[in-house]
C-alpha cells in the first residue's frame, strides 16, 4: 500500500509529465468524489497505487456508491475530462468504465456498491485487488480503511 507522499511511479518508469498527468487526474476525480454524497469510497489500486506504474500503465480506480444507476451514463465522466470511453463491461458486482484522455493516458473506474468492501468474509475477487495495491483516496466512513486492514 502507497501513502500520499509517496510517488506513483519509480523515478526511472515515467517521464515527469505523466507522473504529473496521473497525480493531478487522481486529485481531481478525488476531488470530486468528496463533493458526492452517494460516493462512500474511492480506492486507487493496482500499479500506480504500489508506486509501479510503467509508460504503458492505466489508472485503476474502484468507486463505492450508494447510487449507482447515477453512473450507468457516461456523463459524471464528462464532468471529469476521462476522454472517449473504449469500452463499458460487467466484472461480477463491477462495472468497469475505461476511458482513454487525449495523451493516450488510459483511465479505469470500477463502479460499485460499498458491499464490494465488505469484510465478513472479504471477497477473494476484492482481496486480490487489494492486495495487488491499493491506496484510499476518499473514505469518510472509513469502509475502505476496514477492507484494507481485513486484507
């Protein structure tokens, strides 16, 4: 697991301009999730989450909802600048969002409800995730601290 401070990538990975790409689209969609009720979590996971992320790295990001017929349309995507959606697809209780911006820079969002973090027992689909990296970025109700300890 990653703190904030640490960088999301190795110093030899990515250049400096999509080391900044990422951390500012990652501040912004955090950014935003802190304005939406219905959205309990927000979890970075995967490469950039362990500091790994390679030139050819997305960013993967799981979205906990309490609503989450609000995102069955890509227009929250919009507001987020996430570019063209390449594709839309069902992973068991997911629904996956992939988006790629205008630098080739590819954005995964997993929509979800806050089920999915359940701990009792945890999921072996959502252990995996998390263990494979993981860092909260939005967690008012400390759901996601929860999972990331039971991992």
């Amino acid at each position: 697991m990653q703190r904030d401070d640490q960088p999301v990538s190795g110093s030899n990975a990515l250049s400096l301009e999509r080391i900044v790409e990422i951390r500012e689209l990652i501040a912004r969609v955090t950014t935003w999730a802190r304005g939406r009720e219905d959205i309990v979590g927000l979890l970075l996971v995967g490469s950039c989450a362990r500091g790994a992320a390679r030139p050819d790295s997305d960013i993967d990001i799981v979205l906990l909802t309490t609503d989450e017929l609000r995102y069955a349309e890509s227009a929250w995507a919009k507001e987020l600048g996430l570019g063209d959606v390449l594709r839309t697809q069902a992973w068991g209780p997911v629904t996956e969002w992939r988006y790629s911006i205008g630098s080739g820079l590819e954005v995964e969002i997993g929509i979800t409800s806050p089920t999915w973090a359940k701990t009792d027992p945890v999921d072996p689909g959502t252990h995996r995730v998390v263990t494979d990296g993981a860092r909260v970025l939005h967690d008012p109700a400390g759901i996601l601290a929860d999972l990331l300890t039971a991992c």
